[in-house]
C-alpha cells in the first residue's frame, strides 16, 4: 500500500500522478467509507505525511528479523517457515536482538496516531511451546515506547484452540491480534472463550472474501471465493456483525487494501493471483463491496449498542 509490483507502479502514476495525490486521496476514501486506520505492512511514512492521518499498526518482525539474521527461515503460504516448526525463543542472542530492533520505537512513542504494534506474523506454536517468545517482545517494545500496544504475533493455526498459549500471551501483550480463515460467521462463544482464556480483547487482523469475476485466478490464499463483489460486501457485514456480537473484539483489519499482481512472481505463494483488494492492481474501487463496508463501517457504534442492549433485555 501502494502496491509495489512493476504494474502497480506503473498504474499509480497513471491514476493518481503522484504518490502524495494517492495517498491523500486513498486516506480520504478510506475515512469516507468508516475506516479510521490501516494494518500491517501498510506504508506507514508516506501516509504520516497527509491531510487526513490514519491510525496504524507496525509489524516490528522480531522473530522474523533475527531468523533472517540467523539464516534459518524459508518461505511459506503467508508466513516465514521455521525449522522443525520452531522458533528460536531460547537462543541467547534473541533477547539482545530484539532489544536493538526494538531501539527505533523509541522515535514513534510520542506519535498519538500509533495504535501499537505486531511483534510477527503467524508464528507456529506447538501444544506444548514455553512461549518465552511473547515475554522478549514485551520486554523490547515497552523498554523503547511504554506508551502504545502490544498486539501479539498475530495467531493463526491450531494454537488458537490452545487454552495455555492463550494464556501465555495475556501475560504480556494488551490485545491478542488472530487471523480468521475458515468460517463465514465467527462464533460467539470462540471469541469470547479467546478473550476469557487471555483476559485481553481481540483484535482480527487478516479475514477476507475474493470474487470469482474478477479476472483473477484466485488460486492462491486462505479466503472464502464468492461470485460477485456485492457478495464480499455482504461478508464483510455479516463477518464484522458477528465480532461486534462477541462483545470482545476492539477491531478488525481487511485483508488487504489492493488485488495480487499475478505477473509479480516475487511475492510469497499465498499472495499471487486473487481478488483480495479494496481495489484493483489498477487503483480501481471496488464499489458493491466498498459500498457494504461503509454501511456497516459507520453503524459500527449503534449496532454495538444495539447488541449490548439486546443481550440486557434477555
């Protein structure tokens, strides 16, 4: 965001003339259409720079960062792979690393549009990990900004039904960050089993629904394919009303603001040829689903009153 496949870079200037014009004129589409900050990977500089600032939510890629150091990680659908499906939590020099990593933070810490951060994307945890990995994040992040979130690492696989990990993580972070794939509905009682089992909040932080008449192939990925754009629009009212219903779910993140470039083969395997945007490779809006989002976007509020007073009257 913006793209940056040599399509993408191509059609920006095309659009939009300018990277500032894009980005002035997307932050204002987003506002328009209820959305009031951006996730991960988002270009968080070039979007610090406009009218109309978003909050945002950086992935520091601790783990990430120092198994890229250390030599040991590979690619995977979505996320980096780990040996063994381990990751070095106990290695010496992790706490040392992070703690340099960490020491940029201490620039944004003042920055009232900072929501928190990702510590890393998908990690795997086994049933029976330690989890000294959440308590090494914590450490870093709050030595070097003691004034914004720690959103976890962005859970994604069978630990989510894990109770002790959960746990684990409530010990240290302020919002437990999930990834939902698999469900057209979230159910009620998982979220509130998450938020019980951590004592934290949730945050949903990738979910999403490709048309099948987009023109892409969508082959790749971990979301639902619907028929029409209307059809995404209409998952995203019913996804979002169940994480209002939960009543422990502070806010969700779309994946993701633009299409898979099909034609840009360096992207990792879970990334190269569905209709997962807001808009297209071209910059063009998807309107029938962004039109659903912003009617549920700017309801957000009353519904969840509506909700709240609804479970009172039972």
């Amino acid at each position: 965001m913006p793209g940056s496949s040599p399509q993408m870079k191509q059609a920006l200037p095309l659009k939009f003339g300018t990277k500032a014009k894009w980005r002035d004129e997307t932050a204002a589409m987003l506002w328009a259409h209820g959305f009031n900050g951006t996730g991960a990977w988002s270009n968080d500089r070039l979007l610090a720079g406009g009218k109309r600032r978003l909050v945002y939510t950086p992935i520091c890629n601790f783990m990430g960062g120092y198994g890229k150091q250390r030599g040991d990680v590979f690619q995977e659908p979505g996320h980096l792979g780990y040996p063994k499906k381990c990751i070095f939590a106990f290695d010496l020099e992790f706490e040392a690393f992070a703690n340099r990593h960490a020491q940029s933070l201490t620039a944004l810490k003042n920055d009232p549009y900072l929501l928190g951060y990702f510590s890393d994307n998908e990690l795997p945890f086994p049933r029976d990990s330690l989890d000294r990995y959440f308590s090494v994040c914590a450490r870093a992040i709050k030595k070097h900004d003691p004034n914004h979130l720690y959103l976890g690492s962005r859970l994604y696989g069978a630990e989510k039904g894990v109770a002790s990990l959960w746990r684990a993580a409530g010990r240290y972070v302020d919002v437990v960050a999930v990834n939902v794939y698999g469900v057209w509905t979230p159910r009620t009682a998982i979220l509130r089993q998450w938020a019980e089992w951590s004592g934290r909040p949730v945050l949903v932080t990738e979910w999403y629904a490709k048309n099948a008449d987009s023109g892409l192939a969508n082959t790749t990925g971990a979301g639902w394919t619907v028929a029409t754009q209307q059809d995404r629009g209409w998952f995203y009212q019913n996804f979002t009303l169940g994480l209002l219903e939960s009543k422990v779910c502070v806010g969700w993140h779309w994946f993701k603001y633009i299409d898979n470039d099909p034609t840009d083969l360096r992207t990792d395997p879970s990334n190269r040829d569905s209709n997962k945007g807001i808009v297209s490779v071209k910059y063009e809006p998807y309107r029938p689903l962004l039109d659903a989002m912003k009617k549920l976007n700017q309801s957000a509020y009353p519904l969840t009153q509506y909700l709240g007073a609804e479970d009172q009257s039972r």
